[in-house]
C-alpha cells in the first residue's frame, strides 16, 4: 500500500511539475514576507500531531502556527539538522526527480489558506523556464530545506488564525 501511494505522489507530482510550466522566472513580491522556523514542538494535548512556527525575518514578534504529522516533522527535523537517512524518505525521491530533471528550487511561497488548509508552492527554475509545484506547507517546508532556499509567506497570512 505505501508503494502504491509513492508512486501515486510521484504521479502527481509529475503531472503538476509538467501541467505549470511557464517560460518565466519567478520574482520576489512585495506582498510576501521570508519566513524561517521558530519551532517544532508536540502538540498541546496531542500524540498524533507537531505545531510548526514559523516567523519572519523581517519582524520576528510576526509568528503563524501550524499542525502538521508526525512523519512530516520528522522530515522538518532531518531538514533542520541537515541529516540524511540510510535509506531514502519520500521526498528524497521528489527531491531527486527535481534534480534528475535539471531543475533547482529557487524559492517555496505559502500563498493562501482554503477551507483552514494552508497551500504552498514549490517554485523551481532551469536555465530557460520556471516552474511550480503545489503542496502542503510541511513538504514545501521539507523541500525548502532540501535546497537551501528561502521560504517566503504572503504577509496577509500573518494574521489568519
């Protein structure tokens, strides 16, 4: 089953890696602010669940939250501390895709929030083209850590609760 579901990720991300390409590059706006993580910690009352902080540089008393699973702080972790496993973890294959692909990340945006769900891109760019790729913050996260890139956060978000 988790096989099934790898290779299902893979496809999907295949299909947004190829579906949003676009022949530019992709700018820093004003409207966005780069964040770093402040911290990764349990959840309050929760065994299931992480809270991820994030604030920015810009003005650190500016801090957004966020629940993720466990398997995705771990994979925050292993980013933060710059650890690679033995043996591959999901997004080391989409990590590798990307590379594989001539593309690098340039930069990872959380751009919006649908029905309490926040959405972030992967932005990433070869010598010609950039493209982007949609994912869950975490992951987004994950990849930003991957790449050493920076991970920007509309402002407006800042005060979404």
């Amino acid at each position: 089953m988790s096989l099934r579901l790898n290779l299902v990720t893979l496809l999907i991300f295949i299909f947004c890696f190829s579906a949003r390409s676009q022949n530019k590059r992709f700018p820093t706006t004003a409207s966005y602010e780069e964040i770093e993580i402040y911290s990764l910690t349990e959840a309050p009352d929760s065994t299931e669940y992480y809270e991820v902080t994030f604030n920015s540089k810009q003005n650190k008393s500016k801090k957004l939250s966020m629940l993720i699973g466990k398997q995705e702080a771990q994979s925050i972790a292993l980013g933060i501390e710059q650890i690679r496993p033995k043996y591959p973890l999901p997004l080391d294959l989409l990590e590798q895709f990307i590379i594989k692909s001539g593309y690098i990340v340039t930069k990872v945006t959380i751009d919006s929030v649908v029905n309490s769900i926040y959405i972030s891109k992967i932005k990433c760019s070869d010598k010609k083209r950039g493209i982007e790729l949609i994912a869950r913050p975490a992951e987004a996260v994950t990849i930003a850590l991957k790449f050493n890139c920076p991970i920007l956060m509309k402002v407006e978000l800042f005060d979404y609760h």
